[in-house]
C-alpha cells in the first residue's frame, strides 16, 4: 500500500530515516549526551501565545469547546477547552486536534474564481469580489424577471452550524436570504426516520434523558451503531457506568469498537432492528413480563380502534364535540378518545377513567372495538422466537435474555443510533424499538428511556429571524417552494414538479459537499450538469466545488466570530471568537450573504449588526426567561442551557396530544409529497414491520448482488471534511472495504487486493480488509473520501435515491452489491 505523502516525506519516513541517521552516528547531536552544554538560556522576545474561544461546527454532532492557541498572527494548535460548570464534557477528538491543519490546507479556496472548463473539469480563473457578486446577482435577476423566485435553488448544508456563518440552523442568515428572496429550498433529507419515529409516538421535541442520568440505569444498551466513533462525547459517559457496575450491551450488526467494549455483544443481520424488537415484545408478552400499570396510566394501549381504523371518541356515544383555542390562537375541536371503564363497566373519556381496560372490549354504541394493546398482541404473534431468529440471526436465548434484561433486571437504558435510520424500513424499525420500551415500562424515569444526545438551546428563535422585516418594513417572501432531493435531479431535467410547470435555473450551496453526501452520485452528477447556473460557497476544494461556476472562498471559522446553536454533545452555546484575520481573499459566510443580498437589491432587509441578528435568535421563550443575550453568552464564552429535564417524560409525561405515548395514528401523512403512491394502512402502527428495500437477506435482488454494504463514519472526518488533512491519513489512509474472511476466501480475495463493488446503478474500486468481527454477506466501508481518492468509482454512486412511501430519507446502508477481484 502507496504511502499519502506530505510535502514530500511522511512522518514515517521521517522517523525511518531520524533512526537510520541516529544508527550511522550522523544525528549525534541528537543523542542524548548531556557533556559540554551550556544552561539554555529563555529565548528573549518569544512571541506571546494567545488563547481564543472556539468551537468544532462540523455535523457530527458533538459540539465540541476548543481553545484556539495563536502566535504571531496564526493558529499553532487547538485544544480541549474547559467548562467550569460542566467538565464531564471537555473533550476533543483528532479532528478537532487537526483543526490547524484545515486552516493552512492546500485545498483552501483562495480567491473567487469563474468556471472556463468543462462543468466537473476544475478549470477555473481568478475573478473579484465585486465581479463575483455582480455576476451571481445579474443571473439571478435575470431568471427571476423570466420564471419566478422559484427558479433559483438553495441548498442549506450543514458543514458549519453556527447562526450567521452556517446553512443547516433553520435561523441562519442564509436561510433568511432564502426567504427574502423567495427561492426554492432543497431539502438533504438526511437522518429523518428515528427522529420522525420519536415525535410520531412521544411527541415534538427531545426525546431523551441527559447524561446525568447515564449512571442511574443498571444496563445500557446501544442499539445500531459504533459509539466511540460517530458520539465521542457521549461515549466515556457509558464506560464510566460500565466500570462502575452497569452492563453494557451492544447490538450491532459488525463487531467494531464500541462492540469490544461491551459486556455483551448481540449481533444482528442488517435492517432487521425492528424484527428483532418485535420478537422480543412477543417473549415479554408471552411470559406476561409487560408493564400493565404504565401502559394502562401512560400510553394510548387501553384507546379504542373501531373497526374502520378511527379511534372511538365521544361523539360517537352522542357527545357533541367542544372547542378550544390553542397556543397559536387558532380554534380546535375537542372529542376526547374512549376507553373502557374496568370500575365503571362503561364507556368513557380516557382523562375520565379510572382503570382503562386493555384486553377484549364489549361492542360499545354499535361499535366493534378493540384496543391498541389487542393489537400489539396481535401483531408480534407471528414473531415467535424462531421465526424472529431466522430473519434477525439473534438467537432464542439471545431473544429471550433481551426480554428478560428488558423487565425483569433494572433500569434499561437504551441509545438507539442511526445505523437503523439508514434503511428503507428506517421508520418501521425505529418505531417498532419504542414499542419495545413502552412496553416494557423503560420510559419516563430515572435510569431508563432513550440517551439521544443532550437536550439543549436548539436552533434559537427561528420565525422572529426568518420575519424579522426591513427597515421599511418590508417583510420577507418566505420559502417559495420546497423540493425534497429525491425529486430534485427530476424537476430540474423535466421543468415540472407534480405535474406543473416548475423551471429550476440557478442552484446555490454553501456548506456542503453533495457530490459526495448524497446517494446515487450519477444521478447527483446529472443534476450538476442540468442546472444552468450553480454557485459553491465552501472552504475547499471539494468534489461540489468542481461543478461550480461562480466559486466563493468562505473562511474558515477561526477566521470570524460566530454563534455555536445546532448541536447535540453537550448542553451549551458556544461562542467562536475570531482568532485570526481571514487567508487569503476568503470572507465569512455572513459576509458573503449579506453582499449578495445587496446585489440582488434587498440590502434593507440585512441592515443588522451580527450581535443584532443572534440577539434575535436567542429570544426565545427559555431565552428570554433565563436573561440571554450575545453579551452573557460572551462573558465566559460558553452559557449552559439546561432546556429540559434530566429525565425526559418524568413520571410518564408525553408531548402528545393526550399526553400519552402513542402506538396508532389514525389519520397518518406522508411528511413529504412527490405525487407517490402511499398504503396509509403502514403508517398507522407502530408495530408494523416490513424488510429493507436491497439489504434483506430474502430478497430476490440478493441472488444478482448477493453482499450488502455499511457506508461507516470514519474516526478522523465528518463526512467529507477533513479530507485535506494530510496527517490524518496516516490513519485511514485510503477508501478500504472490510470482508468476512469465509466470503474472501470464496471468492480467492486476499489482504490488499484490489475489489470492484458494483450494482446497475453504479461501482468503487478499493482494497480489501479482511475481518472477522464482519457478518457473512455484509460489507464495511467507510464513507467520507472524495471521489478522487477513490482508485475508481465511488462508494456513493452503489447507493439509491429513492425513499420510504412516507419518510423523506436518504437510505445510505440499503444497497446491494455483487463483488469483482481485479
């Protein structure tokens, strides 16, 4: 394997060589010899070290506080900066610890520079800002006077997560510019389906416990993904409560890091989560281990379903409903949900009864009937333990010691990761996990329910931002248009969307690289050679940045002062101060905006300072109770925002409507509309499952593509960030793919060889790992190299672009392959 040089020589080859010279007596000055030398004076003059608060703004999650260490003007390192209120998060991993080395890359975009080449050739001249600017805003004007705001597409990435510097904040200056302008938005549609599967069933907002609570549970388990790599924050939290007496279980469909450090490891075949959390309700079920009173007093199990699939309410026993005003002053109506009485022998409110029943239900009003734990027992009835095994792998006494941990051993809690997010029955999976919970009664105290990352400020006080009118009053457009990803490369090709005539010009992207983050890059390539006009605003050089015509050099986020808001590793706003002046030609994202807003005319709409705009978004209601503004997140340049409870839905306390956890919905919607055909009756339940789209083991594309592939985080990037740093490839050097050593052999593949992954959408060339901890049939690669890094193809262009009927995800580990050695 080709060693990635760095400037020449590796530090490898520099510390082979430093020991061949020692060897040789040529470095003898080096050895350590004391005679002969003079005290070593302090050098005079030494230039002063300055230390500035700064914050890791990548997606990964984390959040991380940094102290930016600067000499002369630059940027000599960077480490963990210190919470006085919250040490048990300090922390920093070796991307942040490499942070200097993404400012002073050789990949920096310099200069603004106009496309001369073949769109995706990165032929490019230097340009001005001014001829820059000038030349975005007349296009864009133009196709505004021809076909309408609409024609001019944004992207919002989420590569930087600050206020005024970031795409992803849903306030950001960028989303307001958005707005104002009345432009089109194109959604990522990203890491959709767990999240959508909380609020379906608990209801809006964060959905788990804080980390004080980690040590309050007798066992953690970790459902779907590898910890220690994609949530350092989070990670030392569970070996601490391990050390301390906790079992920690991991289940995952590989043996990777988080795994070895388990107490026990349950592994499962890929997207079958959901299956696994069935057969272990059906166990529960059988050996009557359910939580009666918390199902009964804290979720919908004892609500009545009719047999048209509505809920039975009160004014089908001739009540007539009632109406109510809500918080956004808009008048509802109110017709309570039914259950039956056990002590009254009749029909009532559910807030009016005294023990709802949950087993069989007389017919009431004329009514067939029967309730949400009925159905549950129906439903994980064919789930007996060897039908569960033969779909998941998981063992019978594996299964059956999951339902024992579950309700009969302590406090559970569990961290349910992304990994069961990244498939085409993502949302099934996912909901079928919380159903496991409720029913088991690991909800809503101490010690239990989910661990999803510390609930905190969020993204501040959207609305007042987006609206916020000009300086003569003026008040924004709003978004002109959403296009989900999925239908993008569609309605640019066809002009049309649903249908209508739908022109898309212009696109605009800052923030990202979604050449290389989207699935079925071909079809993303297509796309950037059907757009007329795209502008990349980024730091780097990435593959988005070839297909640029107009690319504009945002600096990095040492360079500028900004607010840390999207986050979910610790609990603080953070601020970034500037440490240093911008390199090179490059500006600061707010910069960048508000100069494209004045070329486009709507300078009046951006007449704040920065301290204006994220005092407006800090105005929110916890905001403004707690006294926030700029100025106090500045005095110590990090504020704690405890915005929820340690325990999430204390003394089983939903967000829902009946302020209980919800199994049914009776009346679901597609969260997104693409002219689709959608069975309703699938959404409904949360205890409907059905298998992944190409990496169930059943399905008949396996015979053609018979491997199935896991596009893994990787330690040392964030998705493609990090790429340009070029000691960091000392540890992930090049794009591998890890192979069960039994398929390897079957296939005569060996250490290093080269192996070509490929489907009818698309291939990657990379190198064989072989490794035992891997499933037979299931492949790892990890996922954040560019495309030129690749010795052919790309990992992204093996993957789909199509969702879930209903859940607008990208399904990034859904995607068979067959395997070719070379």
């Amino acid at each position: 394997m080709a060693e990635q040089a760095t400037h020449g020589f590796t530090r490898r080859s520099f510390i082979k060589g430093a020991a061949a010279l020692t060897a040789t007596g040529a470095l003898v000055g080096c050895s350590p010899q004391t005679q002969n030398l003079e005290k070593a004076e302090p050098q005079k003059g030494a230039p002063e070290t300055q230390i500035f608060s700064g914050a890791c703004r990548s997606q990964c999650g984390q959040g991380c506080y940094l102290d930016v260490h600067v000499r002369d003007g630059q940027v000599v390192r960077t480490t963990a900066g210190h919470f006085e209120d919250g040490p048990e998060f300090d922390r920093i991993c070796p991307k942040g610890l490499s942070q200097p080395a993404r400012v002073y890359s050789s990949e920096r975009l310099q200069y603004p520079m106009r496309r001369v080449g073949e769109r995706g050739a990165g032929e490019f001249e230097r340009i001005t800002w001014d001829e820059a600017i000038s030349e975005i805003t007349d296009k864009w004007k133009q196709y505004i006077d021809e076909f309408g705001p609409t024609s001019i597409a944004f992207f919002l990435g989420s590569g930087n997560t600050a206020e005024l510097g970031g795409g992803a904040p849903e306030g950001s200056v960028m989303a307001r510019l958005l707005n104002v302008m009345g432009a089109s938005r194109v959604l990522p549609d990203r890491d959709i389906a767990t999240p959508m599967s909380w609020t379906y069933m608990f209801g809006p907002g964060s959905a788990g416990n804080r980390a004080s609570d980690v040590p309050n549970a007798d066992h953690h388990v970790i459902w779907g993904g590898d910890t220690a790599v994609s949530d350092k924050q989070r990670t030392h939290f569970y070996l601490e409560a391990r050390d301390a007496g906790s079992e920690l279980v991991v289940i995952d469909i590989a043996y990777r890091t988080m795994a070895s450090k388990a107490d026990w490891f349950v592994p499962v075949h890929p997207a079958t989560d959901g299956a696994l959390a069935l057969g272990v309700v059906r166990e529960i079920l059988e050996q009557s281990w359910e939580a009666t009173d918390f199902l009964r007093d804290h979720t919908e199990a004892p609500f009545l379903i009719k047999e048209d699939g509505m809920f039975l309410r009160m004014s089908d026993l001739g009540v007539e409903p009632t109406t109510t005003t809500n918080a956004q002053g808009q008048e509802e109506k109110v017709d309570p949900c039914v259950v039956w009485d056990e002590e009254a022998g009749e029909a009532v409110a559910h807030s009016e009864a005294k023990k709802p029943a949950m087993g069989d239900v007389p017919e009431i009003a004329g009514h067939a009937v029967k309730t949400e734990m009925e159905m549950i027992r129906e439903a994980v009835a064919p789930w007996t333990l060897e039908h569960t095994s033969e779909v998941t792998g998981v063992s019978a006494d594996d299964i059956k010691h999951l339902a024992h941990l579950y309700t009969q051993e302590g406090n559970v809690q569990t961290d349910m990761k992304f990994g069961l997010n990244h498939y085409n029955n993502g949302i099934y999976s996912s909901k079928c996990v919380n159903t496991l919970l409720l029913v088991a009664g690991q909800m809503g105290k101490p010690g239990s329910g989910l661990y999803t990352g510390e609930p905190n400020f969020g993204e501040g006080n959207v609305q007042a931002c987006l609206q916020l009118p000009s300086t003569t009053g003026e008040v924004p457009q709003g978004v002109g248009a959403i296009i989900n990803w999925s239908d993008f490369f569609n309605v640019v090709s066809s002009g049309q969307k649903l249908g209508e005539p739908f022109p898309v010009k212009a696109f605009y992207a800052s923030c990202t690289n979604i050449v290389s983050n989207q699935t079925e890059q071909n079809e993303t390539i297509e796309l950037m050679k059907a757009l007329e006009f795209i502008v990349i605003q980024d730091m780097t050089m990435n593959d988005t940045s070839l297909y640029a015509d107009i690319l504009l050099p945002a600096c990095h986020w040492f360079e500028t002062e900004d607010l840390r808001v999207r986050y979910y590793g610790n609990p603080y706003l953070l601020w970034n101060q500037k440490a240093i002046e911008p390199l090179y030609e490059s500006k600061p994202d707010f910069e960048i905006y508000k100069l494209l807003a004045e070329g486009m005319g709507y300078g009046d709409f951006f007449q704040f300072t920065a301290d204006e705009y994220l005092n407006t978004c800090l105005s929110t209601p916890f905001g403004k109770e707690n006294g926030i503004t700029i100025d106090k997140v500045r005095e110590k340049n990090y504020l704690r925002c405890d915005t929820e409870p340690a325990v999430a839905f204390e003394g089983g306390i939903f967000k829902t409507a009946s302020k209980r956890a919800m199994f049914y919905r009776e009346a679901p919607k597609p969260d997104y509309n693409m002219g689709q055909e959608v069975d309703l009756e699938k959404e409904k339940f949360s205890c409907y499952w059905e298998p992944a789209r190409e990496a169930d083991l059943g399905n008949p594309i396996r015979e053609q593509f018979p491997f199935t592939i896991c596009c893994e985080h990787m330690r040392t990037r964030t998705h493609t960030q990090w790429y340009d740093v070029d000691y960091m490839k000392e540890f992930e050097a090049q794009p591998v793919c890890r192979i069960n050593p039994e398929d390897a052999a079957e296939l005569g593949i060996e250490e290093g060889d080269e192996i070509r992954l490929y489907n009818d959408r698309g291939s990657v060339t990379l190198l064989a790992v072989l490794n035992a901890g891997q499933q037979r049939k299931s492949l790892h690669c990890p996922r954040s190299f560019l495309t030129r890094e690749h010795i052919d193809g790309d990992l992204a262009r093996t993957t789909f672009n199509d969702y879930n009927q209903a859940c607008r995800n990208q399904s990034y580990f859904d995607c068979a392959v067959a395997i070719e050695k070379l």
